[in-house]
C-alpha cells in the first residue's frame, strides 16, 4: 500500500512540475518572439534586424522542446526507453524526409516548418506513450493546466508572427492574450516562487532594510 501511494505521489509531483515547466517555457519562448527585433540587434548589430521574423518563426520549435523534454525522461524514469527511442528514431526520419522536401522548396522558412513538424511529433509521440503507458487518465487537472499554456502561447505566437508589420501593437496583443489564458497558472507560479524570492532576498538583505 505505501509503494502505491509513494508511486501516485511522484506521478502527480512529476505532472504538477511538468505543468510549470510548460509554463515557463512559453513565458520565455514568447518573450524570445516579442523582442526578437532588440535581441538580434543587440546581439548582432542593426544589419541582422531582418533576420527577426526567422527568429519568430523559430521560436514556435524551440517551444515543443519544453514539452517532449519532461516527457521523454518521464517515459525513462518509467524504464520504457525503446519507446522513448522509437519516437526519436520516428521524428528524425520524419525531419529528413521534410528537409529534403521543403528547404529546397522554402530556403530558410522550409528548414523552420520542417523543425516546428519534427519537434511536434517527438512531443505528441512522447505524450501518446504517457498517456498510454502510465496509468495517468489524461483528465487530471495539471494536464488541463499543460494545455492552457499550450494555448495560451500558441495563440500569442500566431498574433505576433501574423502582425509582424504592427510589431508593437501585435506584441501587446500578444502578451494581454497570453496573460488572460494562463493567468491562473501563472497566479499558481507565482505564489509557488514567492518563497523562494523571499529567502533570495533575505540571503542579499540580512539587514532586512
């Protein structure tokens, strides 16, 4: 009976920081395509500010990352490697076979939507396996949580990589989106972060000033 409850405890503990992680992830990964403008230029100079939209384009890939991350070690965790490897072996034929279908067709933008598809599937691939293999019922509330952020920066990316052209006004947009989906999740993150800031702040400030 302890083992059950120790095994249930460590799923849903696992689920809940899968949740936070997903997250922060698209906290930062939109953050990455709002000021993608300012941090090409500040890396690479004015001359390089064309390159922004790849940059946005590019972010939506980076963003599965967090997803089929936590999930791969979560199928490890669960000694389920070669399903793990299936998947990895699935997507990266997946990627040369889209590669060698749209970057000759797309240059740059073909490389950019056969990543977004290629990372895609190691995600879905990754989470199938969770679901099916786990004993998770796929209605636990830290799920539907995943999902809100899912959405949350889906819709987001899509306002800033549709409106480019009204780059200020789409990044506004973009973050009020954002913000109103997730904002429950992201009240939960920071009141899950406050301890932590509160003894980063004491460690700085023994004075307490």
């Amino acid at each position: 009976q302890n083992s059950a409850i120790e095994v249930l405890t460590a799923r849903a503990r696992w689920l809940e920081n899968f949740a936070r992680t997903t997250l922060v992830g698209a906290m930062l990964a939109l953050g990455i395509a709002v000021f993608a403008k300012p941090l090409i230029h500040l890396a690479f100079g004015r001359a390089f500010d064309p390159a922004a939209p790849v940059l946005v384009a590019f972010v939506l890939p980076c963003f599965f990352f967090y997803l089929y991350t936590p999930l791969a070690q979560w199928i490890l965790i669960q000694r389920r490697q070669s399903w793990s490897m299936a998947v990895s072996i699935g997507s990266s034929l997946l990627n040369i076979v889209l590669v060698n279908w749209w970057v000759p067709r797309g240059g740059i933008w073909g490389a950019t939507l056969a990543a977004a598809v290629t990372h895609a599937a190691m995600a879905l691939g990754h989470l199938r396996i969770v679901l099916s293999r786990s004993d998770f019922a796929g209605t636990e509330h830290d799920w539907w949580a995943v999902l809100r952020s899912i959405v949350a920066f889906g819709v987001a990316w899509l306002i800033v990589e549709w409106r480019q052209k009204s780059a200020f006004i789409a990044s506004v947009a973009a973050m009020a989106v954002f913000w109103i989906v997730a904002y429950p999740h992201m009240k939960r993150l920071a009141m899950d972060m406050a301890p932590m800031a509160r003894r980063v702040w004491a460690r700085f400030n023994p004075s307490g000033v």
